[in-house]
C-alpha cells in the first residue's frame, strides 16, 4: 500500500501581484490632453443638453418666455448636441486606455481618501460610459432597455458633470504640472516619448475629425455629400424631409381623415371648428424654417398654412398673452399633447402648416395639418393636429 503526502497549500496571496505594464504613453501628459478635450466635450454636451430639455420640459415660471429667435437656434444647439457627443465616442476610449493601469495599483486602496478618491472615479467613469452609449442608441433610435430615456439621461448629465468636477479638483495638481508641453510634470517625463506621444494625440484628433466629417452633414447639409456615418441624411424622406414617427406608428390612416375639422377652443369654453376648405380659404402664410430632431438631423423647407396667432384670436384669445395647448389625433405617445408659451403663439412664422414644399402635406408628414415653429424641438411640432386650446 502506497500514501500520498499531501502537497502544502498554495499561498495565494504571497504569489498574486498587480500586472505590470510595460506600455508607454500611460502617463499623466497623455491623459491630461486628452482629459482636456473631453472635458471640453462633455460641458459643450452638458449646455447644449440643458438647451433641448428646457425647451421640451419648461417649468411653469419659463414657458411664455421661451424664446422663438433665432429660428435656426435649436437646429444649432442641438446639431452641435450630437455631433460633440459623438465625438466623445473618440475621445472616451483613448483617455480611458491612457489611465486604466491605474486602476491596478497595489495595494488597492491606501487609505480613506484613497479609497473615496478611487470611488468618484468609478462614479466618473460608469456614467460617462453610460452617458455617450445610451446617447448613441437614442440617435439610431434603439432602446434596449425599460427606462425612459429623456429624464434618466438628464439626470445622468448632472451626476457626470458633479463628477468631473471632483476630479478636476482632485487631480488639480497633477493638471497643471502636466497642463502642457513646458509644463515641469511634462518635461519631467522621457524625452524618447515625445514624438510618439504627439503621433498618438494628432491620430486622436485625425480620428475626432473624421468621424465628426462624416456624421455633422445629417444637420449642417452644405456637408450632406459626406454624411456617410450618420444614421439619417437630411433630405431622405417624402417630400424631401426625414420622418421620425410615421402616420402608421401613431395609429393614423386617411380613412379616419375623412370628416377631419380642426377645434380651437377660445376662452369661455367658445369652439371654433373649422375644415380644410375653410382653412385653406384665410390668409395664407409662408416660413422657411428647419424642423430639427433631437436625434441632430435638421433640414431647411418651405411651409405654408396659417399663423396660429390668426386661429388664437379668431377664437376671442389674447395672442402674445395666451399660450396654447395642441393635441394630435395620435393614439399614444409622450407628445401627443403639447403646449407652447405665448412667445411661439404670437410669432407670425409660428404656422398651422398645411403645405410642405409647395405641396400638401403628406400623411407621414402630419397631414392635414401640423404645427411649424421656430427654435422648437422636432417633437414638439405636432403632427395630425385636430384640436388647439388656448389657455
């Protein structure tokens, strides 16, 4: 008969040790140029964020002061939106790589202030993960997940920019010594990795600017020829304008149209009903105006219809003083009913749309008739509008 002698345990945590990383370029001057450019990324996405979500979601006290000027306003802040988000889809991975040896330090955590420091940092970088991901999904449209987008997503924004902050603050004196190229922390690094290490943030911004070249022309069309990435070109859809929300997704059909009259209710419950004939029989208007999506594709056309302000004080209200509240004859959907403050309802390019480039609006397109206004979020120009209140 034959004994085994047992073999002594392994001592685990005598043979684990931290990887070692013998890349180059994972240092503090990498990470701070680039930290500058996403930093600058994400205030410029955090502004402009603040931009579309007041003007879809006003408080009370800022509704009928929302401005209708300029009227490419919100195509501009909300295409600069996109397209600077979609350039932190860059910039995120490069600084992540740049600084991710450091999350395998040894020991792990030193202290308390160690240990709270490395804590925001997970914050930091969890939601700006989250932040630039869910942002890319919203764009192409693909919602892979049971929350509501628009108020998680402005949440999210603040958490992200507390966070930023508290890092900048932290790590305020490692900044500045490696701010830049003459900077003591920066020439204090190896002269060796000089040249690549500006190859590295010159094929950051090569990169940057690519992808930023070939999405942006989806809101600025003089570049639509290069629009090769973006999920939508601006002049792709009937009569030459992209649909978000087509009439078969809102449970619309031209059978339900037949008897279509449009309400305004004035003040003291007066009804006004008017049909397409009538309508088209009062004073016509013309706007040239973008319509502009949250998604960052925005396009310029040719609307024609009738001022809201004429429907508002035909029915015996107050225009510049009333605001107004539409209703479309969309089954469901967060902005089937949508209000708009004083300031859009008295101003003369803010139209009751019944013609789209010179031809009748197509059904997609919100026929019989739709709401046209300037510096207003695409959601809120109401499609198949059947009923206005003035409040």
């Amino acid at each position: 008969m034959t004994f085994r002698v047992p073999k002594p345990p392994i001592r685990f945590l005598s043979t684990v040790r931290p990887p070692s990383f013998g890349g180059r370029l994972h240092d503090a001057r990498t990470a701070t140029a680039v930290g500058r450019w996403l930093g600058a990324a994400f205030g410029v996405c955090l502004l402009t964020g603040l931009v579309s979500h007041y003007l879809q979601h006003p408080p009370g006290w800022l509704a009928d002061r929302l401005p209708a000027r300029p009227v490419w306003g919100y195509r501009l802040t909300q295409g600069l939106h996109v397209a600077v988000g979609i350039a932190a889809l860059v910039l995120l991975p490069v600084k992540l790589w740049a600084v991710y040896p450091r999350l395998f330090v040894w020991p792990p955590v030193r202290s308390v202030r160690h240990a709270l420091e490395r804590l925001s940092i997970a914050v930091l970088v969890a939601t700006a993960v989250f932040q630039v991901v869910t942002g890319l999904f919203n764009i192409v449209e693909w919602y892979p997940w049971s929350f509501s987008f628009v108020p998680v997503h402005f949440a999210v924004a603040w958490v992200v920019a507390g966070s930023i902050l508290l890092h900048v603050a932290v790590k305020a004196p490692e900044i500045r010594a490696h701010w830049s190229g003459r900077s003591r922390g920066t020439r204090a690094l190896p002269a060796e990795d000089v040249a690549d290490r500006r190859s590295l943030l010159l094929a950051v911004g090569g990169a940057v600017g690519v992808v930023t070249l070939t999405t942006v022309g989806q809101s600025v069309t003089p570049l639509k020829a290069l629009d090769l990435l973006a999920p939508r070109s601006p002049d792709h859809g009937p009569q030459g304008l992209p649909v978000n929300r087509t009439a078969a997704a809102a449970g619309v059909s031209a059978d339900g149209l037949a008897r279509w009259r449009l309400e305004v209710v004035g003040p003291q419950s007066y009804v006004l009903g008017l049909g397409l004939g009538e309508l088209r029989t009062m004073a016509a208007a013309q706007a040239r105006l973008p319509i502009a999506c949250v998604e960052g594709w925005s396009v310029d056309a040719d609307w024609g219809g009738v001022r809201v302000r004429d429907l508002v004080e035909r029915a015996g209200g107050r225009p510049g003083r009333d605001a107004l509240r539409v209703t479309s004859l969309e089954a469901r959907g967060a902005y089937r009913v949508m209000e708009m403050g004083a300031e859009y309802v008295d101003d003369p390019l803010t139209l009751l749309a019944l013609t789209l480039n010179g031809q009748r609006l197509s059904l997609d397109h919100g026929f019989p008739a739709r709401i046209i206004a300037p510096n207003r979020p695409g959601v809120l120009q109401t499609k198949w509008v059947h009923r206005l209140e003035v409040l």
